[in-house]
C-alpha cells in the first residue's frame, strides 16, 4: 500500500516537538526537515535556486522511491515544505539539433 508522502511529512513534522507553524505549513529548523528527508524518505538535493535575498527554494526527490519535495528556507533557517508528491519524472534526455527549435 503507498502512503502519500505529504500526509507523512505533514504528520512526521507536526508530531516532532518545538516545530513552527507559518500560514498552516510544515515547517521546521532546516536540519530536521532534511534528516527527514534524506532518512526517512530516501529523498537526495536536486537542484534549486534564490527568490531574490529572501528565500531559497530547493527541490528534493528519491529516484527509488519517486518521491519529490519543494521547501522554501528563509534566512532565519526555518524550512517549510511547499508541496511534495510521488510519481517523480527526471528530465527527460532532449535532443537538440542545430538550427531546429523543439
């Protein structure tokens, strides 16, 4: 039977103590969210990227498992998960032909 990943994360994060709660998501120090991820979920860094000074978005997924997730990191290093899935899809390979646009 496969579990949903947010109904995890969301019940994993709102069962560990001294978590916060910002605009009703799941959000933690940083370092928590991550052990979760990595131990938990078998989830790897992806890639990511600034929204201007104010938070970083990455995206973390388990080629395994097919599970991804979005947090957003603020400054203060509190993380929350944006959203988070199964059925995760790399890229696929393109093909790229000089002077044919796809």
């Amino acid at each position: 039977m496969k579990t949903t990943i947010p109904t995890l994360i969301a019940a994993a994060m709102l069962l560990t103590p001294g978590l916060a709660q910002a605009q009703g998501l799941s959000c933690a120090p940083r370092e928590r969210i991550v052990e979760k991820l990595l131990d938990t979920y078998g989830e790897n860094f992806s890639g990511g990227g600034l929204q201007s000074d104010s938070a970083v978005y990455e995206v973390w997924t388990s080629a395994e498992q097919g599970t991804w997730t979005i947090l957003l990191t603020r400054p203060n290093g509190i993380s929350c998960v944006m959203a988070a899935g199964t059925d995760w899809r790399p890229q696929l390979e393109r093909h790229i032909v000089k002077g044919v646009e796809s």
